[in-house]
C-alpha cells in the first residue's frame, strides 16, 4: 500500500455553518483528497440531504464532482445520501460508487470501473 503523504479533509455539508457564505443543513458530506507520493486520490462522503446547500458550498469551495475517483455513502439515512441522486449524474462512468450493503457485514460497489485494476485504497467505515 502507499504510503499517504497529507490529507484534506473539506466539510461540504454540516449542521453548523463552520465559515462565513457557506450554507448549512441537517446532513453530512466530506469532499477528501488524499496526497500519495505520486498521485491525488479525490473522494466524497456523503451527499447530505440538501442539494442546494451541497452544491451551492461546492460551488464557493471549488469542488469539482466530475474529478472524483471515489463517492462512499455510510448509511442510508436522508441526511446522508439523499442527494445521492442529484450527485451520480455528474461523476465520470468510471467513477467508484460505494454504498452499504443489504447485509449488516460490509459495503458493495455499485457502479465498477470501466478498469478493474483502478481502486482507492483502504477505503473503510465502521
């Protein structure tokens, strides 16, 4: 595995607004970027249950959905995936989408990658 280098971690969505011109909503979304030695992995958590709040503070935080590798949702409840479907449209096909499985013991991909030896490493929940 490669080692990481930094990572960024940008609060999207939140229940609290944590800067001034950004929206809040009852939700949660994480935008990551991930420094290997040799490549930037681009990840989202979440979507948050607002669309408006979610695009408008990517918007004013320079987040580009169509250059993520990676979109994980951690559960299905509104607040964190509801706008799953207002995202999906603006991601590259090849983009990796996780989301939790009907069983209680992980999570399943459903959208894999037009090349299967492309992955995020480490990729994980609790």
């Amino acid at each position: 595995m490669e080692e990481l280098r930094s990572l960024r971690v940008i609060t999207l969505v939140d229940n609290d607004v944590w800067e001034k011109g950004l929206a809040s909503s009852w939700g949660l979304s994480f935008y990551l970027e991930a420094q290997t030695e040799d490549k930037q992995h681009k990840v989202l958590m979440d979507t948050s249950g607002s669309s408006d709040a979610l695009f408008g503070n990517a918007s004013k935080l320079c987040v580009d959905f169509s250059a993520l590798e990676a979109l994980f949702i951690s559960h299905w409840h509104s607040d964190h995936c509801g706008s799953l479907g207002h995202v999906l449209p603006l991601l590259k096909l090849a983009t990796l989408v996780y989301v939790p499985s009907l069983s209680l013991y992980g999570f399943r991909t459903i959208v894999e990658a037009e090349d299967s030896q492309r992955s995020v490493p480490s990729l994980q929940s609790s």
